[in-house]
C-alpha cells in the first residue's frame, strides 16, 4: 500500500516563504507592466498598482514608432549575440586546457587569472588604454575588453575536472583522436548545461551593460537600448529638479512611457531564458560544492 504524504506545518510554513519572495520579485515587475499600459491620468493620481488602470497603448505605439529606439535595439541584439559568442568562445578555450593537471605552468596562470579578481588598474589608465588602442566609438569597445570573465572560467574549469571522466579522454586518444577533436566531440556535447548556463550570464550581463558604452561611446547610432533608458531616466530627473527650482524646461517624458520603454527593453532577454532553463537550472550550481 502506498503511504500518502501529508502537508506538514512545516511545508505551509516553506510554502509561505516561497510565495512572499515570488511575490517580491514578480510585484515590481508587474507594476511596471501596469504602468506602461495605463492611461496619464490614474497613473498621476497613483491608482496604478499591479494591474493596468484606464488601459492604453499609447505609450507602446510611441515606443514602437521611435526609430531610433528601434535601431538601439537592433544594435543591442547584434551586440550580444557576437559578444556571448566570442565569450564563450575565447572561456572555452582558456578553461580546457587549464583544466589539464598535467599543463605546465597552469598553477602561474591560473594565479594570474585570479589575480584579475581583485585587482584592476582603474578607471582612468582603462579609459586611457582604450584611447591608446583607437577603440573610442567603435563597437569592438563594447566586446573586446570584456570577453572573458575569471569567475565564470573558473566554473567552467571545475565542471570539466569534476565532470567529465579522465578515463573518456583517455578512450579517445587511443582511437587516434586529437586534443581538438575531444573537446569538439565529446567535452563540448556532455557540457551543454555548464555552456548554456554561462551564455546566460555573459548574454545578460551584456543586455545590461551601459557602463562602458557611457564612457567610451559617443556616436549615438552605437548606444546600446539600456544606454537610452539611462539617458532618459537621467533627463527626466534633472528636468524635474529644474522645475521644482522655478525654471523652464521641456516636457516631461511620461511615467507610461517610460514604462514602456523599460519593458521593451526587458522582454527580449526574458524571452531567451525559456528556451535555455532544462540547462540553467541543472548547470546553474555546477562547481558551487566541488573541488
């Protein structure tokens, strides 16, 4: 006979806990997704919480017919695609063989590569590096600098020593396959929850990314989407603060649109993350607990 489980106090009480972070994480969201579709006026008045008031797409239609936040976004789309790419092109290529016990120098290299966790030159000497290297308003600025991040190579490294068996390695080399072709056919094809999972991280990370392209992008056919969000919100603000003072200024953008805006932005990653959860989920402790 099959014994039924019974609903403990204590499964309530972690069933509770789950819905209020669920709850936490999805409200602002949901507010944003309200304002965006509501009308000027409730939205000035505050009634606007979790659901749309007085509902309209106005703020979308003009966010839609804004060619220049089209364009930003096609830009952005290119931008991290070729930028996760590369990363996990160059991560991959640095993490196998470091994952060998047998290379030689590999405790220099890899102190070297941690050493980069810590410590950094600056600001200024990386703006002025960048100027030396004549990548000022040029879209490699916004791939280059970044391609490879120690932490995530780190994970990458311990998936490949504690993961995929020696002895497969070993197999492979006896039917006279190369160094190339075992990362090719069999590293590469048993890792896919480790490789989905950092292409997340490096894909959002870069979909985020405003901060360089702040500092060293001037031409603004080359700003990336959430470089116009932060110039919007920016202006917006000083606008308000210039009114408040007593002083003319241009019209404030409207709270729909800004709304609109942020989640034009937002959608497209959330829409990714779907199709690569069965590998985010299963990869995305990978490393945490073993040596």
């Amino acid at each position: 006979m099959v014994r039924r489980s019974r609903f403990t106090l204590a499964d309530g009480m972690i069933v509770g806990v789950i819905s209020v972070f669920v709850i936490a994480c999805l409200a602002p969201f949901l507010h944003i997704a309200a304002v965006s579709l509501s009308s000027s006026g409730p939205i000035t008045s505050g009634k606007v919480t979790l659901y749309p008031v007085g509902l309209s797409f106005d703020a979308y239609t003009r966010v839609l017919s804004d060619l220049a936040m089209l364009r930003s976004l096609g830009f952005t789309v290119l931008l991290t695609a070729s930028f996760t790419a590369l990363a996990m092109l160059m991560t991959t290529m640095a993490a196998y063989p470091l994952s060998k016990a047998g290379l030689k120098g590999r405790s220099v290299f890899m102190y070297v590569i941690v050493f980069t966790m810590f410590f950094s030159g600056g600001l200024i000497p990386e703006y002025l590096l960048i100027k030396e290297l004549n990548l000022l308003d040029k879209a490699a600025v916004l791939v280059l600098p970044g391609l490879i991040s120690p932490f995530y190579m780190i994970i990458m490294i311990t998936f490949f020593r504690s993961t995929i068996p020696e002895s497969l390695h070993e197999a492979a080399e006896i039917d006279g396959c190369g160094k190339f072709g075992i990362l090719l056919r069999i590293v590469l094809p048993l890792s896919l929850p480790v490789l989905a999972t950092l292409s997340l991280f490096y894909a959002v990370g870069r979909w985020n990314g405003f901060r360089d392209a702040l500092f060293y992008i001037s031409n603004q056919n080359l700003y990336p989407l959430q470089l116009k969000l932060y110039q919007m919100v920016m202006n917006n603000l000083i606008s308000e603060v210039t009114l408040a003072e007593g002083a003319a200024v241009k019209e404030l953008i409207p709270e729909s649109l800004k709304a609109a805006s942020i989640m034009f932005a937002t959608l497209p990653i959330l829409i990714v993350y779907p199709w690569l959860q069965r590998y985010f989920v299963s990869g995305l402790t990978l490393g945490s607990v073993k040596g």
